[in-house]
C-alpha cells in the first residue's frame, strides 16, 4: 500500500508540475511554492454544500445551543452536518454567536496564559482574538499533535490533495523529515484547512466554527489573507525541515509562525503607528526565540533542533550534544552560548516593548503581558545557566498573578 502511494504521488508531482508550469518558473522557488499555497480555494461547485436559513436554524435549535457537552467536554456545536459550507453567503447570526462562543471555551480550556491576557480586552477585541487563537491552535495540534481535522468529503487519498503534497513536496528543500504516512496524513490535513480558511475570503461560509468565527473576524477587523496563510506554511515547514543552519534561516521560520500572529493581533487590537508593524513582527520573534530555547530537550527527543547550527559550532556543541540532555550542562559552551542567544532575544525584546504605547489604552494589557510572561521565562532560563532539561522552565500561579496586576496598572493606567 505504501509503495503505491508513493508511486502514485511521484506520478502525480510530475504531473502536477507540467499542468501549473505557467504558475511559477523553478528558478524562482519560494515564488513557486508560495503560489501553490495561496491558490488552494473551496468554492461551492467543489464541495458537499448544506442550505441553512433562519428558519432552519430556529428548527435546528437544540443542535446549536450550547458548546459544552453533557460530560464537560468541548462539543463542535455543527458537528452533526455532513457537509463543509452553506449554500448562503450570509449566516444567521445566532450560529455566527456560537461559532465564536465555540472558540472562547476552546480557548479557555487550552490557552493557558495567553486566555488571561485576553480576557480583559474589550468584547468584540476578545472575541475576534480568540477565533484567531482558534485557528493557531487547532492548525498547531494538526501539525504537531495527534488532532484529525474533519473536513467532509475530504481525505488523504483524493487527488487534489495527493497533487498539492506532491508540488510542495517538489518544491521544498529536501525530502520530507517525518514518515511518508505522517507526511501524508497531516499534509492533506493542513491542505483541507487552507480550504476552510480561503471560506473567510470568500462567497461561501464554513461549517466549521473556527472558520466561520474567522470569517465575521476578517471582515470586521480587515485582516489580509498572507498572514493567515505564512502561519499554516510554517506548520508545513516543520515537515521539511529539522534543522537551520544559520539564524537568518530561523528568521524566516519565526516570522510565519510567530511574528505572523503579532502582525494579526494589531489589527484586531488597532493602531495609527506604521512602526506597529515592525514592533510586532519583533514581539513575534522575540516570544517563538523564547520558546526554542526552553522546548530544547523536548524538540531534541523528536529530532528536531532549532538553534542554529551555525551558532552552536562557535561554541563546540554538536547536534548529539544537544540531543544528550543534562549532559550538555557540563559542556564549557553551552551557558556562553545561552548568555548569547539571550542577548540576542533582548534585542527583539525591546523593540517588541516599543509596540505597546502605540495600541489602544483598553488593548494594551493582552500583549504586554504576554510579553512580560515570556520576558520572566528568559531570565529563569538564563539564571538556571541555560538548564532547560531539569524540568519545564514556567511561571508559577503566584508569580503571574503578581505580573498580571504589574502590567495591568502600568498598561492601563499609568503614562508610559
């Protein structure tokens, strides 16, 4: 079975190429791959469609009331609908209610800190900031846990979706660093989603929640469809690659799945500024540098090492170094190297901290302090000497009350 598929998916590559030829030219790549990425569409003609009216979705009631279920647990309030839009641009706007009731309870239950910050934006901010977490987490549990996306009529097997894996495929550098039914399964997983994502900009609507929550969010808050697809291109990039040789390298892999959502919240949060933009994409770098650095042990079990290469040869520390655990606390140039890579997420730090004064008084506390968060993670880790292996490097429930009610006053009340 498997040696079918991939026959099937090298026959398909080639043919893919030769039809999309006039697409792109292969001396210009990322040009290339990024056209592949942006045309994938859903239009009525191409899916399973379902007509929801008003009246519909009065008689439907019990079956869009609530997202929680009998046990407690997170319910998909539309999961009864075997189809993956609506015949009808417009959608009433109970279900649009739920849709994004649906995406504050998911929120809650996984966000963690980032659910706190945003709790205190004001209702139609906080609304639109958790259909957005929404969707990051759920194309993050796709690419990186064990969460199967439902989109009906879609699957691993139909064409399209064996077509796109193969031109990405084609495209990327190198071939893919997960087994080929990994590779397979969550590819075309991401590739239905980008699916579901084109509905926010298009004539059609969703039924998935997530997605129909980011369609009213799009249109309110004008966010451009690039940001949304550099994030899932991100995701994709992980099943291309496991290791950067040089920072500018990891740059670019910051920036789509980081610095992309600081660039998305401040158009939710609104700004005047133009320097927002480069404040955020500053913030975005800053938080994903932060988080390489404390998931080391944890990427390196999976075999994925993000630090640069390049970096960690100046200081003597190999890839089976940084795959030996505690070990590489021993090692004279792991805590100069942390003190190094520290300086250079200050960096990103503080121009990340310039952004703040620029937003909206009332839209100022969620991203500072986030911001604050992950500043005082840094300085656990760097006061550790670099011992991101012992245990999680986190804040407890005390210290982030104490920085919530730090930031809350400073962002809110006080001059900056």
């Amino acid at each position: 079975m498997a040696q079918r598929q991939d026959s099937d998916l090298a026959t398909d590559a080639k043919l893919g190429l030769e039809q999309s030829i006039s697409l792109y030219d292969a001396d210009e790549e990322p040009r290339g791959i990024e056209r592949v990425r942006s045309a994938v569409n859903l239009t009525k003609e191409a899916a399973r469609v379902i007509s929801i009216t008003a009246l519909e979705a009065v008689r439907e009631g019990a079956l869009f009331m609530g997202v929680i279920g009998s046990r407690g647990e997170l319910v998909n309030p539309f999961s009864h609908i075997d189809a993956a839009i609506w015949s009808e641009p417009d959608v009433p706007e109970r279900m649009t209610e739920t849709a994004y009731d649906y995406c504050e309870e998911l929120t809650r239950r996984e966000a963690g800190n980032f659910y706190h910050s945003f709790k205190y934006l004001p209702d139609l901010e906080r609304r639109a900031i958790m259909a957005y977490y929404a969707f990051c987490r759920r194309a993050d549990d796709i690419a990186d846990g064990d969460y199967v996306d439902i989109f009906p009529g879609g699957s691993s097997d139909e064409p399209e979706a064996i077509n796109y894996r193969a031109k990405i495929e084609l495209l990327s550098a190198g071939r893919p660093v997960v087994d080929r039914s990994a590779y397979n399964d969550k590819m075309s997983q991401l590739f239905y989603y980008r699916k579901k994502l084109s509905t926010a900009y298009g004539d059609v609507t969703s039924t998935d929640p997530i997605f129909m929550a980011m369609k009213d969010t799009v249109e309110t808050f004008g966010i451009p469809r690039q940001m949304l697809d550099d994030m899932v291109s991100g995701m994709e990039d992980d099943f291309h690659r496991n290791r950067y040789q040089t920072f500018e390298d990891l740059y670019s892999y910051c920036y789509r799945v980081a610095s992309t959502v600081g660039l998305v919240c401040i158009e939710i949060y609104g700004y005047d500024d133009p320097r927002a933009r480069e404040y955020a994409e500053a913030w975005g770098v800053f938080m994903q540098l932060t988080n390489i650095l404390r998931d080391v042990a944890e990427d390196a079990e999976r075999d994925r090492i993000y630090l640069p290469l390049e970096d960690l040869d100046r200081f003597g520390i190999t890839e089976d170094d940084i795959k030996s655990g505690k070990e590489l606390l021993k090692h004279p140039g792991w805590k100069p190297f942390v003190d190094e890579y520290i300086e250079r997420c200050d960096r990103y730090r503080e121009k990340a901290f310039k952004l703040f004064p620029l937003l909206d008084r009332s839209s100022r506390y969620s991203p500072a302090a986030m911001a604050t968060f992950y500043q005082s993670i840094l300085k656990k880790i760097q006061k550790s000497g670099g011992d991101v292996f012992t245990e999680r490097i986190q804040l407890s429930k005390a210290e982030k009350m104490v920085f919530a009610a730090y930031v809350y006053v400073r962002y809110r009340f006080l001059a900056l």
